[in-house]
C-alpha cells in the first residue's frame, strides 16, 4: 500500500525552532496476539539485511528540526515525534506549545521529571542498548503508545540511533505503518547509523506484542529508572566526550556561551567514570579485551586530565599532546564499542 505524506513546517515565534512534520493514515486496525504490519514491500524484507531495507521506501528529503535546546527532531505523525534529549526550559516548552503528553525516554540518563511535570507533560524512562531492543523493552513500549496519552516525544541523548527505533516501534503500534517505512524513517530522516544493525534488526524483525499482550501486562511507566554499572558510566562518558569534543575545537578554552562547561572539569568527568567503569562488577566479569581497553581508558583518561591542567596553567605545548590523548582515547571507544556495544 502506497502511503502519502505532507510535509510541513510551524515556526515557534521567537524560539527558532522549525518541526519538519509527516501526516500518516491512522486507519489499520491492530488487533490482538502479534501485529503484523502489512505492505507490498513487507515480503521484501525477508532474507535481506535491514539496513539495506530502509532504502525499499523512498522518503522525500526532509531537514531536521533544530534550536539549542532540541536537535535532530523529525514529526513522524500526529502521534510521534523523534529527537535529542531535550535541553532546559526552552526545550519542555517547545514542547508543551507543541502539545506533547508524553515524553519517552530511552537513554539511561534519569530523565528531568520535575521539569517536564512543570509543563503538563509526563515522562516514561524505558533505557534500552545501542546493540537492539529486547523483547522486554518492547512490550514496554509498545504498552506505553498504546495506552498513555499522545503526542509523543521520544529521544535518547543525540537523538540518532536509540530513540528513532524506540519511535519506530511507535510508528508500528500506534500509526500501523509498514516495517520498510519505519525503517526508511530511521536511515533516511534521524540518521541511525549502520553501525547498530541490532537497531535495525529489531524493527525489521522482531515480533511486535498485540493490544491483547499489552493490556495483560502489568506495567506502572516508571518515570525514572537507574541503570548501574558500566550502563551506568556510559551515561557521563558520551556527554563529556562531546564537551570535550567541542572545546578541542577551540584549543581547549571555553566558549563564552557556555562559561561553565571547561576543559578541566569535563576531563575529570570522564576519568572518574572511567575509573568507576574499570572497577564495577560488570567489567571484572567481561573478556580479556574488554579489561585491556578499559585499563587502557583509565590510563589516558587520567593523562589527559593532567595535560588540561597544565593547558589551564598556560602550557601551549600541552594542547598538542592534550589533542593527541584524546584521539587516542576516541580509537580505544571505537575499537570497544564495535564489538561490545554495537553488535
């Protein structure tokens, strides 16, 4: 079945956000036991890599919704909306002028509940892996869009890769789209990457629960859940990776926009969470390569905080070798992440 979809923008006055926004026919009926989304391009996806399968559907070029306190936001229908997590008060009240009901979160970061609450706005933290979805986390969510009141905004921390697919679960439940589309929806408009084929094994692949399942199932839509261990360390990791990612830019100095977020300080976050990774049950249980790349994490990590101590003192040469740990440390995470966190 072909599917039409109009393209549209609202402008917020005076906030610089624009929503890039898709209609979609609500009118396929789900009924019980496990959904089956139907399309004439459903059978093509049998033996194929699902990756490849989310060029099947064509989408039209559409750029992504964009203001400092909300990035990568694509309007998948009038029901769900995907994007980053979303960044103070600005963020929740794009989202309230929106009329957002429910936030969904699937990163491990504790969601900020109170902030959302202030805005009318309810939270269900659902944290789920970059590898895929497991059955668990899908009945979760699929509860979630079935029974909670929409809109929905869902994200993980970019926005990219985790809550395009949590969003895409939405779009099988709650809009009855097609697997291909939601597929194309994650590669050719959020941009998840095809480093996390467990993501898009998930949506091309996994048995999707039934209104019946889900309305058996006992589930009280936790506003937070803690996540411990290494998941828990992989929440500080990435978002002071990407300060420092940043302020290397700039020669290690802060950006007079954002005074607070120094080199230093970002640097010693991560040491800490690395140390705090290193010495967690989770790692002692891991393979022989796992410890090794997270020795070798702590070691640089450390390095690094005292190059941008000497940076902070005026050192100019330590910048350089401050450059150089940090790229070191950026191979040791991919060589870790394509194996242990991706697949």
């Amino acid at each position: 079945m072909k599917r039409s979809y109009i393209l549209f923008s609202v402008a917020f006055m005076g906030l610089g956000l624009i929503w890039a926004c898709g209609s979609a026919d609500d009118s396929r009926h789900q009924g019980g036991g496990v959904l089956q989304a139907p399309s004439d391009t459903e059978d093509e996806l049998m033996g194929r890599d699902a990756y490849d399968a989310a060029l099947l559907v064509k989408l039209p070029q559409v750029a992504p919704a964009e203001s400092p306190a909300l990035h990568n936001v694509f309007e998948l229908s009038d029901h769900i909306i995907s994007g980053s997590e979303p960044h103070g008060e600005t963020a929740f009240r794009l989202l309230e002028e929106r009329g957002v009901k429910t936030i969904i979160s699937v990163d491990g970061k504790i969601p900020d509940v109170e902030m959302a609450r202030r805005h009318g706005i309810r939270y269900v933290h659902i944290p789920i892996e970059y590898k895929g979805i497991s059955d668990d986390e899908i009945l979760r969510l699929a509860k979630t869009f079935r029974e909670l009141e929409p809109p929905f905004y869902v994200h993980c921390f970019h926005g990219r890769h985790r809550g395009p697919a949590a969003a895409a679960i939405g779009r099988l439940v709650k809009d009855g789209v097609s697997r291909a589309q939601a597929l194309a929806e994650m590669r050719q408009w959020s941009g998840t990457s095809s480093k996390y084929r467990g993501l898009y094994d998930t949506i091309a692949r996994a048995s999707i629960p039934g209104a019946e399942v889900t309305g058996a199932f006992r589930y009280d839509f936790p506003s937070a859940v803690r996540v411990e261990g290494i998941r828990q360390s992989m929440v500080v990791i990435p978002r002071a990776f990407d300060h420092l990612k940043a302020l290397k830019k700039n020669r290690w100095a802060a950006d007079p926009r954002h005074p607070d977020i120094d080199a230093l300080n970002e640097s010693l976050k991560l040491a800490e969470a690395f140390a705090a990774a290193e010495a967690s049950a989770d790692t002692a249980g891991r393979p022989d390569d796992f410890r090794a790349w997270m020795k070798s994490s702590v070691k640089e990590s450390a390095a690094l905080v005292e190059l941008l101590r000497r940076v902070e003192q005026g050192d100019g040469r330590a910048a350089v070798d401050a450059d150089a740990a940090f790229g070191r440390m950026k191979k040791l995470c991919a060589s870790c992440h394509g194996i242990y966190r991706n697949q």
